[in-house]
C-alpha cells in the first residue's frame, strides 16, 4: 500500500492546498481518527506496561503474543472498514516529537 502525503488520514481524500503539515480534511474526520486511537491505545497501554513491568506474569499470560493479535486485529477492521488506510502516525513523526525516544542511554525510576 502506498502512503499518500496529501491524503485525509481519515477518509483518504485529497486535501486542499493549505499548510505542509495538515493531516485531515475536516475537524470531525481528526476527531473520528484521533477518538479511534485513544479507545485502541487503551488496551495497548496497558498490555504493553504488563509487559514492559510485570515479565514473569507477562510471559506466562502469554502477553506479547495478545498484543500482536490485537494489532492484527486492528490492521484487519483498518482493511475492512477504513479501505485499507492505516490507522497509525508515521514513525518518524512520532520519534520526532520525543528525541528523547531515541537516546542509547536512559534512566528510569523503579527501572531494571
């Protein structure tokens, strides 16, 4: 599937000329997208901090495997519902947002 930079993330559309950074044609379609990711980023969230925080239980629950059966899950309503068009922000656009993401060294309290 090929990604187009000038495409609705919601419905696919073109968008109008406007500014370099605009990601939707309407307010309601940003709002459509954006509620979909809160009530999908839910169950990931804490998935992923069970995972991240609570290995043991994790791994016996068997949780990274239910994590990428729920991301197939909501790759295939994507296919489904939304022609296809992903649901997700770019990568680069999210490590971008948070460098720090990127750092070879990090701390974190309570960590390992």
């Amino acid at each position: 599937m090929t990604i187009r930079l000038n495409a609705c993330l919601e419905c696919g559309c073109d968008l109008a000329p406007g500014p370099k950074d605009r990601e939707f044609c309407c307010a309601g379609h940003r709002t459509a997208w954006n509620n979909r990711r809160l009530q999908r980023g839910a169950a990931l969230y804490d998935l992923w901090m069970a995972h991240r925080w609570q290995r043991s239980e994790a791994q016996a629950a068997g949780l990274f495997q239910a994590l990428c059966r729920l991301v197939s899950d909501y790759r295939a309503e994507d296919r489904a519902e939304r022609e296809g068009r992903r649901s997700w922000r770019r990568h680069e656009l999210v490590l971008g947002d948070r460098p720090h993401l990127k750092a070879k060294k990090f701390n974190v309290r309570g960590g390992r």
